[in-house]
C-alpha cells in the first residue's frame, strides 16, 4: 500500500530490522567459518580425532565445519544431511570444495587481483551492513528505553477518551496525479461526473500500479492527516480535492463511514496512542538538535 497506518510502517520497519539481525548472523558464521585457520592434520599413527569428518590434503574438515554451514540449508536439506546417506553426500560436497580451495591457492589465485578485488567489495559490504545493523539497533533501543520508562504508556482511560471522540472508521479512495494544473482538471471532471472515476483514475493516476482502485479504511489518527480531516467532513459519496501530500496531488472520494465498538476499536487506539506520544518524543529532541531540510527545485 501506498500509505500504511503507523502501527503497520512500524511493523515493517522492526520485519526489515530482524531480517538483518538474521542476514548479520548468517554472515558472522560464514565470516568466522572463512577465516577460521585450518587444523593441523593428526598424525596418522596417532589416527583421527574424534572431531574429524574428513581430512583433504593439509586440511580437516571437522564436525563443527559441518553444522557451521547447515545453516545455509533448507530444513528438509538439514534432516537429510543427518542421515547416514546424506551425511556421506554432505561430506563428499565439502570434500570437493575443499580440494578446488587448495588447488587454487596452489595456482595463488588468492594473490590475483580479481580476488582480492572482490575481497575488498565484500569488506565494504559487510561494514554497511553491520554500520546499519548498528544505528537500527540503536534507534529501537531507544524506543525501547522510551517504553520502559512510561513514556510511551497508554491508560484505559485515554483509550477511552480517544474512543468518545473517534468511534467511527473512514472508507475512502483517491487519484494521485503528478501537478496541480491537471488535478484541478480531473477534479472538476469528477465533480461533474463522479462515475468516470475508473476511467480517470487509469489515465491520470501516479500512484503505484497495485494501489490504484484499492479503498483505505482508517480511524483518526491511522492515516495522512490533511485527508483524514477532509474524509471526516465529508459525505459518502462525495469528490473532494485536492489536498498536496510528497507523493502528489490527491482527489478523494469517500465511499462509507461505519462506527466501531470499542471492542474492535481498543488495540487500534492504542497504537495510535503511543505513536502519538513517540512522534510527540521526537518532536520535542527538535527543541535540542537543529533541524534543517532542504528541498531541491
């Protein structure tokens, strides 16, 4: 959707934030696992060690190189790997890439410049990556701390407080068009015209393809401010318009309104609540860090 409520870019945000804890895992063990110095081979009268699955040349493969690259695999892979058939497999694939690492750096292809080349890009994307990791785990630290201190709280009586005041949900679509010249066009066509909003919509729309027809239900609160005031004073029915977002010139028309039992509505309001108190949070650090946006012409 072109505009989620806050609760759900939050969501989105923490999603893409735990994908990198798991991308930022997998490459510390495969980091870790490279860069890990081969064991010495036992002697052979001394027979293998207990740790060892295999031994290539001056190299071993032990049984914590086999559960380091499980993680690469897909579950029903890693069950098979377990079975005495499939260990063999597993085995005998690591055997091979073990013997063409050798014989590559036999041939000192790791002195070559297209190696440590692509050595050197990697390095720089691990440390944007881990660069990332670092100030998003910062910023939901903070958020955290937020929580923990009761600032970002939300009591029963506020929830109810809001819900007096919004008990009801909004229902609207709209058309997003590039200038304000055409928008006043389309605009005055749909006034005149409500039924070729379809028809207008696929002519003059900027908004995303998979966006375009879908209606956006809301309470006060979940959606673009400057809208969700037009929507609620608005009839159903009714083109209104337009209202000058980042994305473009917006015409609504809002399709229906229905009230909400507090039941349904309870979750909802909090959510909206405690964004509030985050934005309020972020609103007042403008107060101790200057701020300056500038826009390009």
């Amino acid at each position: 959707m072109l505009f989620a409520n806050a609760h759900a870019r939050r969501l989105k945000w923490y999603s893409m934030f735990m994908r990198k804890v798991l991308i930022l895992f997998i490459l510390s063990a495969l980091f870790t696992a490279a860069c890990k110095k081969p064991a010495e081979a036992p002697a052979a009268e001394q027979g293998a060690a207990p740790d060892v699955a295999a031994k290539v040349g001056p190299a071993v493969i032990t049984e914590q190189d086999l559960e380091n690259k499980l993680i690469f695999m897909t579950p029903d892979d890693q069950e098979f790997a377990k079975t005495p058939i499939g260990r063999t497999n597993y085995i005998d694939a690591l055997v091979r890439e073990k013997l063409a690492e050798l014989a590559a750096k036999d041939a000192k292809l790791d002195e070559s410049d297209a190696y440590l080349s692509a050595l050197e890009d990697k390095r720089a994307q691990l440390k944007e990556i881990y660069d990332d990791f670092a100030q998003q785990m910062l910023i939901r630290s903070w958020y955290d701390q937020l929580e923990e201190n009761g600032t970002t709280a939300v009591t029963e009586q506020e929830v109810k407080d809001y819900f007096d005041k919004y008990p009801y949900e909004m229902t609207i679509k709209q058309i997003i068009i590039a200038n304000a010249e055409t928008a006043d066009q389309v605009l005055r066509a749909l006034k005149a015209s409500p039924s070729r909003w379809k028809t207008l919509e696929r002519q003059y729309s900027v908004a995303p393809e998979n966006t375009r027809g879908k209606e956006f239900s809301f309470m006060p609160g979940e959606f673009i401010p400057a809208i969700e005031v037009i929507a609620a004073n608005s009839p159903s029915g009714s083109v209104q318009g337009f209202i000058k977002t980042s994305q473009g010139f917006h015409i609504i028309m809002k399709t229906r309104e229905k009230r909400l039992s507090f039941k349904d509505a309870k979750e909802r309001i909090e959510k909206i609540l405690r964004m509030q108190k985050e934005d309020a949070a972020l609103n007042a650090l403008k107060n101790k860090y200057e701020v300056f946006v500038y826009e390009k012409n």
